[in-house]
C-alpha cells in the first residue's frame, strides 16, 4: 500500500532516543527510571519528613501517631506509631517490633557504622520515659533507647552524617552538651561528647550535610547566611550563604565555587538537601521573594564546580542519587528552562521528577523577571517519570511530597499527600523498577479524548492526523491505525515519542481508499509494557476529485499547519491539516488578547492568531510560508513564534516582519540573532507571497515566488516553548501588529526547494 507517515513539526520521530522505565537504548543519559505505578506501603495519619533504607528496611520519621496499611481507610486498621515506623522495602509491610515512642517529629535518620542501630534527630525531648534532647540513639529491630549516646543538642537536629569516628549534626541549636557549638557539631558516636570541630555559622539553620569520599570536606546546606565570616559573595574565594564547603579537620572554610552561583539562604530560602557519591553533591533549594535564585536543584563535583543545574520553577525540598538519576521532591510548577512541562493554568505541581546525572543541555530562560536567570548553564534531562500526588493538609502549607530516597531497586517517597496516582494512599508511596513492578501505568488519553481527524483534499486518498498519546512512565508508544474497526487488519502502526506536556501530531496518509466512499478511523495506543487504550473513531468521504489551485500545491508538500484564514469574523480559523486551528484574538491597548465571539479578521492591526497548542517546533528544517498586503505604511509582525499566547511575548523567534519602510526581515535566535532583510519595500497595497526556509546551514528569503535574500552559515533553532503567532507579537526588530492583511499562512518540517515555491506562486490568485 503507498502512503506516508509523518511525525509533524518534532525531531522526536521514530526510534529517537528517550528516557522512561524501559528506554530503547539505556545509557547514561537515556537511563531506565523506576516506573511510575504505586506498590503497596503503609500509610500515617500526618506527614513524613525524612527516610532511610538499610538493607530491606525503610525507616521513616516524620509527625504522626498512626499507622495502617495500604488500602485501608484512615480510622481502619490502625496501630500507634509515635512519629516513627519502619517497612520492608520488598513488600510494603509495616515491621511490627519497631514501635519507638518519640514525644516530638522526627526530621533526621543515620545509621550507625554496624548497621545495627539508628541515629534520630527531631523537635522531642523523650524516648519512651527517658529524656532524649533533639538527638538520641535508638536500635534498629525495636526502636528502643541505647544507652550512653547523649548530646543534648539545645534546639531541632534536622541533618546527621557518621563518618569515621565522629557523627555530624546540624540544624538549629546553639550548645551541644552545655558547649557551644552554632548550628554544626561533630560528636562522639559512643557518647555524644562534642569534638573541638567548630566552623563558625551565623544567619540560620544547617538542613544537610554531605562529606567528600575523601574524608576531607565537609558540605553545608541550609538557611545560614555566613560561614565562618564569608556570607554572600561572588567575588570571594569563599561563600558562605546558604551553603558552604568546609575542613572536616579544621572547620576552616574552603573553596567552593557552585555557593557564588546557587545562593539560598536566609529567612525567605534555603538549601533544603544534599545528597551525595563518588560523582560529586546533588544539592535541592527553594526562594519565596528574596533572599534566594535557585527553585530546583544542581549537581556539583567535588571540587565545588558546577555540573549541571534545573531551574524547574518551584521549591523542591529532597533529592537523592539513585546510579544514573536524580529524585527530586517538591512542587515544581514549570521546568520549560530544559524542555520540559510549561506553567499551565490553573497551576499543576509535580511531587516527583527524575534527572539524569549526566549534564545534556543548556538551560533556556523563559524571559520572566520573577526568577533568577541561569541561562547557558548546562543542565540535565528531565525524564519521562511522573506519577501524580495530591495536596495534604497536615501542615497547612499546600505540600504533597517533603521526603525522596531510594537503592538500586526501589525509590520512596514520603510526605502529607492523601492520594497517589488518584487512589487513597497517605503519606508515603513506594516505586520499583520494572522488573518489579506491575508496570500497569499506560497511556492515559482514550475514548473521546483520543479521536483522531480526518480530510481528503486529494482523490483517492486520506490525511489521518492524532495528539500522541501521554503514558506517566514511558515515551515512545506504538500507535496503531485502524479503517472500519477492521483489528485484524490495521492500516498501518508507528512508534513516536511524547509526554503528557508535548504531544506531537502524527498523521498518515491513506491511498488504499475509494473515491466517493465513507470510511472510519480510530487509533490504538501500546506502551512498551502492552498497555493500550483505543481512542474513539472519526469518519470521512473520499474525495473524488483532487483538490487544485493555491490550496492543493501547498497540500501537496505536507505542511504540519495551514491557517487559510478565509473564514471571516470568527474566533477560530481552520487548519487544513486538521492538526491546530488558529485562535483569533481582538488586541486591548495594553498589548493583551481579548477574545470576543467576532473579533476583527487578522491583518487590521488590532488582531492577530495564535495556535491553539503549545509545542516546541525543534526542527532542523523549516519553511514558514505567508500572502500579506499592505498599504504604504503598513507594516508589523506577519508570523513568528512566541513564548505566550494572550500577551506579547517575553521571547519570540523565527520572526517575519514588514518593518516600517516596507522592507521584509527573518530572523532565527539560536545562536544569537540571526536575520536577513530585503532591501525592496512591499508595502505598496498589492498581496505579496512571502517564503523563508532555513536549514542547518542555509537561510533563504522568497518574495513571489524568487529568493531575494539569503545567508549560509550555521543555523540551530531554539527548542524552547511557544506559539505561532499571525498578525501580531513582540517582534524583533521591528512593529508589533500588522497592519494590512494576511492570508495563507503554512508552516513545514522541511525547506521547500525553489521549484516548489515558485509553483506555489504560480497556482495562486493574487488578485483574489
């Protein structure tokens, strides 16, 4: 059967390299995830703060009184559990014999050097009846007090690190054991007795602390703004605000170049944790108004340079080092900085995400004064691993997930959350990698949320265009077309890759049809795992005859969109791709869109378009075609492709503008500004067709049909989110709205040769 399939506007084709819980080709920077669905755990009546695995032990801390196991009801099943619990990491069953009664939250857990006993730190004063300050040493079977161990930390632990003969506590106290020592002590694990290691903290509380292989640095993460006496500075060898690198044999401070970039500290931020290996600290942080720049976490080496940061806007509060990836907890609300999902609206948050550990990119800026600006720096992959948890309540500050560790096998995560992936599941959640795991999380669009569409411009023949599909823990799904429900017989069957927050349209075109006839289609979507959903079908009449003229030469070379824009006053102007129509929007003197019923039609400068859906056109190649006529004087943004949709755009790219003195511009950002311009006016009130293609190496301008411009070189576009926009934008250089008329407007995956933009010429009316 002769036909084609398309993958529109993306590079993220077929047999791309992707990351998810079974990615086609596992390496350090496709690694395989643990999948997304929730195995069993016990469940608390409050919130986790802090895990950790020993062997097939989880021990949790946190502020709770209860726990039940999962499926059960809060109130059901239920035994007393005084702010601490342990499960079998293997089968989510609550160990019965560890039952500590800690009188105040748990918000610290080490192990010590046999593995035998625990470490806790917290708020209490007392476990069981006998007075414990902030820090006590428990065993790891019953929970019960050992004796001996006893700092008496003045205030709230909230870090422990043992290392050879001393253990590390940081948090908020002034004296240990009536000494003092300001947010940082090392002690005796036998006694608790402090050592004479004592940097000078001053400004806030230590929340993590992380020690080099070596044994000869000691890293501080926390709210402090000053480490002894270097505070904020990108000037100094040293930084001591909010994290800091210090002697573990003399508490000196030493070089640490990644505190003069990442800089969270005070009342308003803070380095939340670090967690740590042979590569090098993984430091997670949060910023509400000042004080802070970093919502996200970075990777450091242990020389104290950076590695890789994510900027993914919103506090993240956890993260860990599980081989090859990165677990963060949190409530990031837009990681578009490194490609991934964008700020949405109402606001979505997303507990848990995945890094890999190798740095593969280099971070965007979305334009957004409210957040510090770390463009160009490198920055890791955010992986296809996004199991779902709600908000709790316990705490009052709106959080799901507070806690995130893991081994080679499972990954953890703790907090307040009532429910994970939309079933009642409290507190904490459990992951496994595939082999493991149920691996029952699937594709989630289907029914009438997944229908695909249809048209015949040509005889004989049938465009069928789909969304991908989204699948919480893998990427590439197999997508299988079917004509007339016949699903013994498909028409065809594709791999492509997407993710719930870029959903590519897939098209094929099918020529085993018969002109005059009615036929149907719907689609079937397959994770790796054979988890399918069928999407509802679509029905079409063949055309009998092929569609001829402007419309069926611009068909002919299969543009991902074409805007005809001869609807008139509508809100809405068809794609005769069936992909994403335009949505027409009336312009308020403020810049902003106002959408009316009947807004003005595109072109009168006080209109424009915008696609319907987001997406991020990372092509090699591009041809964006146009028909616009302006009188003398006329001129603004014909298209280009922005960053918003409902204001002017803060970023824009691949920008066609009729500058002020008729002349026409193109230019791409990636790297740096590029354009062309010609150097005739065509604002002379006829309709003109304008033609830019650019390729890796070439840019090409076409006026009516014949290049007047152009540049070779080195193109790369920009991969950043966005819109295509028609009639109006923050153009670059040049006027923001067109004033005069546009009509006509395609886009395409590829660089139309000069053969066919001529012919498209040729086939138009351009009188009409």
């Amino acid at each position: 059967m002769a036909a084609v399939a398309l993958v529109a506007g993306s590079l993220l084709s077929a047999g791309a390299a992707h990351a998810d819980s079974a990615p086609t080709t596992p390496s350090s920077t496709t690694p395989a995830t643990v999948t997304a669905d929730s195995l069993t755990a016990p469940q608390i009546n409050g919130v986790v703060w802090t895990q950790l695995i020993v062997g097939n032990t989880v021990y949790v801390g946190g502020s709770f009184t209860k726990a039940r196991p999962s499926g059960s009801p809060a109130g059901v099943n239920e035994v007393a559990r005084s702010n601490m619990l342990a499960y079998d990491v293997r089968t989510g069953v609550l160990l019965p014999a560890f039952a500590p009664k800690v009188n105040g939250q748990v918000l610290a857990i080490a192990a010590t050097a046999d593995k035998k006993h625990l470490y806790i730190g917290g708020d209490f004063t007392k476990i069981g009846t006998a007075k414990r300050s902030r820090v006590a040493e428990i065993g790891g079977t019953t929970g019960n007090l050992v004796g001996g161990f006893d700092p008496a930390a003045s205030g709230t632990v909230r870090s422990i690190v043992l290392r050879g003969s001393y253990l590390y506590l940081g948090g908020s106290f002034a004296k240990i054991k009536g000494k003092v020592r300001t947010q940082i002590a090392a002690v005796s694990p036998k006694s608790g007795s402090p050592s004479s290691w004592a940097p000078k903290l001053a400004g806030g509380q230590v929340t993590s602390i992380a020690i080099s292989p070596d044994g000869k640095k000691v890293v501080l993460g926390g709210k402090f703004t000053s480490t002894n006496g270097y505070g904020r500075s990108i000037k100094s060898s040293y930084s001591g605000y909010g994290m800091s690198a210090v002697s573990r044999s003399t508490g000196k401070s030493m070089p640490w170049p990644v505190s003069k970039l990442v800089q969270d500290g005070g009342l308003n931020a803070a380095i939340t944790s670090l967690s740590s290996s042979s590569a090098g600290v993984v430091g997670s942080g949060y910023v509400y108004g000042v004080g802070g720049n970093l919502e996200g976490a970075f990777r450091a080496d242990w020389n104290g340079n950076l590695v890789w940061l994510e900027d993914c806007h919103g506090d993240t509060y956890s993260s860990v080092i599980v081989g090859s990836i990165v677990y963060t907890a949190g409530h990031a609300h837009y990681c578009g900085n490194l490609g991934g999902f964008r700020e949405s609206t109402p606001t979505m948050h997303y507990p848990a995400l995945a890094f890999t550990m190798a740095a593969t990119q280099k971070l965007t800026n979305n334009g957004s004064k409210n957040y510090a600006d770390f463009s160009g720096k490198p920055a890791p992959t955010l992986l296809d691993w996004f199991p779902t948890m709600s908000i709790g309540t316990y705490t009052g500050q709106s959080q799901a997930a507070w806690s995130v560790t893991g081994n080679s096998k499972y990954v953890v995560y703790g907090g307040e959350f009532p429910t994970v992936n939309g079933v009642a599941q409290e507190g904490l959640a459990r992951f496994a990698v595939s082999s493991l795991a149920s691996n029952s999380a699937g594709p989630q669009a289907s029914g009438a949320t997944f229908v695909p569409s249809a048209v015949s411009s040509r005889a004989g023949q049938v465009t069928v265009s789909w969304p991908s599909n989204s699948d919480p823990d893998n990427s590439t799904l197999t997508y299988t077309l079917y004509r007339d429900s016949d699903y013994d017989h498909p028409v065809t069957s594709m791999t492509s890759n997407s993710t719930f927050y870029y959903r590519p349209s897939l098209q094929f075109v099918d020529t085993g049809v018969t002109a005059g006839q009615t036929y149907s289609y719907r689609v079937r979507a397959t994770d790796p795992f054979g988890n399918s959903v069928l999407g509802d079908a679509i029905s079409v009449t063949v055309a009998s005859a092929t569609t001829t003229g402007y419309e069926g030469a611009v068909l002919q070379d299969a543009p991902v969109d074409f805007w005809r824009l001869g609807e008139g006053a509508t809100a809405q102007a068809t794609d005769s791709t069936s992909r994403s129509p335009l949505v027409v929007s009336a312009v308020s003197s403020s810049g902003r869109s106002v959408e009316t019923a009947t807004p003005p039609i595109i072109g009168t400068g006080s209109s424009y378009g915008h696609s319907r859906d987001e997406s991020t056109p990372a092509m090699k190649s591009l041809t964006i075609e146009a028909w616009f006529k302006a009188a003398k004087g006329g001129s603004g943004t014909i298209v280009d492709f922005g960053n918003n949709a409902t204001f002017l755009s803060s970023v824009v790219d691949r920008s066609l503008v009729l500058q002020s003195n008729g002349t026409l511009t193109f230019g791409v950002r990636n790297p740096g500004r590029v354009a062309v311009a010609t150097s005739k006016s065509y604002a002379d009130g006829k309709w003109h067709q304008a033609v830019v293609t650019v390729s890796t190496t070439s840019m090409r301008l076409y006026v009516d049909g014949t290049q007047v411009t152009g540049k070779s070189g080195t193109f790369a576009m920009s991969k950043a989110w966005g819109y295509w926009r028609v009639g109006g934008d923050s153009a670059w250089p040049g006027p923001r709205f067109f004033v005069g008329s546009i009509r006509d407007v395609s886009v395409y995956s590829s660089t139309l040769s000069a053969d066919r933009v001529a012919a498209h010429y040729a086939a138009a009316d351009v009188n009409s």
